[in-house]
C-alpha cells in the first residue's frame, strides 16, 4: 500500500514540476515525462540490484526503522523524536528517511521510490540550466547532446535510490540552476545550496570557493552587487563551513597531517574492493583521470563495468573536445557561470579523487560533477559555432 502511496507522491512532484517549467522545457514536455519515466525505471533496476548487492539503502532503513539516531544506538525509541536524527552528511539522509519510515510507516522499496524523485529533480533542473544556455542544437553521433547525456544509464542508476546520490544531485541541480539567475531565482538557489550543504559540506565549501574565485575573474554574467555578495556571504562563512565539513568527516581539528592521515586512510580502505586500484603512488593528474574516466575496458570487473566503460569513453571523447587554445580564449572571456561551473567541475573532482580507489564508488560520487562540465563544453560549443561557425561536438 504505501508503494502506491510514494508512487503517487513522485509522479505528483515530477507533475507540478513539469508544469511549473513548461515555458523552459525546450525539448517538448514529452522529452521531460521520458526522462521522469527512464528514471523511474532506474529506480526499479537499483532495487533488484540493491536486494542482492551490499547498499547503503538498507542501512538508512534499517535506522529509520529503528526510530533511533546512531549516535543513540541502543535509545529507547519514545525517548527521541525527529530532531534528534538532524546533522550532516550520512544522519542528514537519516533525518529524512525517518518521518516517511518510522512515523508513517513506508516500506522498503515504498523509501526507495519516494527517494528515487530527487535524482529526478536534480536532472530535471540540469536539464533547465542547460537547455537555457545552448543556442544550438549539438549532435553527437546524430544525436542531439543535450537529449544524450541525460538519458546515460549509470548516472540514473546511481541516483535514483534512498542515499546521499539522489538528495545532492538535486541540491546540485537547483543550486546551479538559481546561480544562473540569482535575482528571480532566490529560493531554489537556497534550498539547492542548503542541500549540498547538508550532505557534502565539502563540496559546498569547494562550490564557495569556486564562485569566489569565478566572480573575481569574471567580467561577464555578474553585477557588483553580486560579486559583493558572493565574496562577503563565502568569507563570512568559510571558517563555520571547514568545520563542520571536518567534522562530519571525523576530523577532529584543522591540522594538515590529520588532513592528510585521513585522506590515506581512506583511499587504503578502499582497496579491498572488487573494483579497487592503488591511486597512492599515482601522480595527481594520473589519480584525476582514474576518477573521471575509469574504469575502461580493460579494468571492467563486470558486466557492469563494462556499461560504465562506454560511458567513460564518451566522457572522454567530449572533453578532449575542449583541449584546444581555442577554448582556452573563449574561457578567458566566458561568463561567469561557465568559469564557476569548471572550476568546481575541477575542484571537486581533484577533492573526491583522493578517496575514490574504489572504482565503483568513484562512479557514483562522479555523478555530481559531470553535468558541471556540459554546462561548459555546450556552452563553448555555442561561441564556437556563433563566432567561428567551428562545429566543436560533432555535427
């Protein structure tokens, strides 16, 4: 019963969604409802995968279910209330499991669709931002790219489950999509920004960090005021925002070795993994293309990694399509958003490299960035084309 319950919620959210955008939806709302449809189906395949596979989905339920914090293991459950599952990173997904799971009593896989709409949301909002910023219609192997790279099967499976892919990817979706219009889009930029916040407070300090750096060296796409704002909010809050990040790492303090001995550690935990590669004595561009474009082929452990494999080499495709001195002009004099967008596409990427010898995790945290790099590669597709007539993706 509440199966049908969490489906009906997500078809109302992708409804009222769809609707509310439908002035944005280039591509016909029925490209929108394929997308919400693919994705839901993704949902589904997670799941049975999940039912034979080790996922991080039956611990957040587990706890939900519970009705008990982790950090009060052993609580009697009418002795704590919702507020006491609040905090970041991993108890945050336990702080919004717990109403749906304890309080009102979803099942498991009723959990697992309901929580499967944030990645839709997170894609639906990519898909705004990009759709808003290409001119032209670039096609990749006669296929429009805007339409291919949101139908990539690897990015849906690993964001439409109960866990931190599905909630950031839609915080990274909105945030990005109200940085492109900060003015009328205030509420979605802060609830976007609230979420990655939530679950990946490092990846909100790199995003800080990242604007801070794009709006100093942009003369395009920002108002002094904005500019103002953006530096005075990052300033303000980059202490608060390190420590909390630190701490829900498990680093107790700022202090670079302790920095540094936890990354290690990490990266070594890792490497029991089917899927694992030793990235400690790798160079740091070395460590960078692992994260981004393995495994492939030849490092595919499964059936599966094969899959990921063909979506890392188109990956791969398209960005040497920007290795060009023309893309680096076009960069010096891009917009603000464009030098935003890569410098966190590269920030982030180095940051969550050191951890990701797994290859599989690295597939799944992965999935947070790369839209960060179409924003970029169709928008220098756009000049290219606009300027030079240079047709720089394909047809």
């Amino acid at each position: 019963m509440t199966v049908v319950l969490a489906l009906v919620v997500v078809v109302v959210v992708a409804y009222l969604l769809i609707s509310a955008y439908s002035d944005q939806v280039r591509h016909s709302q029925q490209f929108a409802w394929g997308l919400f449809c693919y994705h839901v189906l993704f949902a589904v395949v997670y799941y049975l995968y999940a039912l034979a596979k080790p996922s991080d989905s039956k611990a957040y339920y587990r706890i939900g279910s519970n009705g008990v914090p982790r950090h009060l293991f052993g609580a009697d459950p009418e002795s704590v209330g919702w507020i006491d599952f609040y905090g970041f990173g991993t108890t945050f997904i336990d702080f919004l499991v717990y109403p749906f799971v304890y309080l009102l009593g979803f099942s498991y896989e009723a959990a697992m669709l309901l929580f499967s709409v944030f990645g839709f949301v997170g894609f639906f909002f990519f898909y705004l931002l990009l759709a808003e910023r290409t001119v032209y219609r670039h096609k990749f192997f006669g296929i429009d790219v805007v339409v291919l790279i949101f139908f990539f099967p690897i990015a849906h499976f690993y964001s439409a489950s109960l866990g931190k892919g599905s909630v950031i990817l839609a915080g990274m979706g909105m945030l990005f999509y109200g940085l492109n219009n900060m003015r009328e889009r205030l509420p979605v930029l802060l609830i976007g920004a609230l979420i990655v916040l939530h679950i990946r407070p490092h990846v909100m300090g790199a995003l800080m960090a990242s604007a801070v750096v794009g709006a100093i060296i942009s003369n395009k796409g920002l108002k002094l005021w904005q500019k103002v704002a953006i530096v005075g909010i990052s300033a303000f809050g980059a202490v608060p925002l390190l420590e909390v990040a630190f701490g829900s790492a498990g680093i107790e303090s700022l202090d670079v070795e302790e920095v540094l001995s936890a990354a290690d550690k990490r990266a070594t935990d890792h490497l029991s993994a089917n899927s694992a590669v030793d990235i400690q004595n790798y160079s740091q561009p070395m460590i960078l293309f692992t994260f981004l474009f393995r495994p492939l082929f030849v490092d595919s452990p499964n059936a599966m990694g094969l899959i990921v494999s063909c979506e890392n080499l188109l990956y791969l495709i398209l960005f040497i399509k920007i290795i060009s001195l023309r893309f680096v002009k076009y960069f010096v004099q891009s917009p603000w958003m464009v030098k935003t967008s890569f410098i966190a596409f590269i920030v982030i990427s180095l940051a969550l490299a050191q951890f990701s010898s797994n290859l599989g995790l690295a597939t799944r945290q992965k999935t947070q960035v790369t839209y960060l790099f179409f924003i970029v590669l169709l928008s220098y597709a756009d000049y290219s084309y606009r300027q030079e007539r240079k047709v720089v993706i394909g047809e």
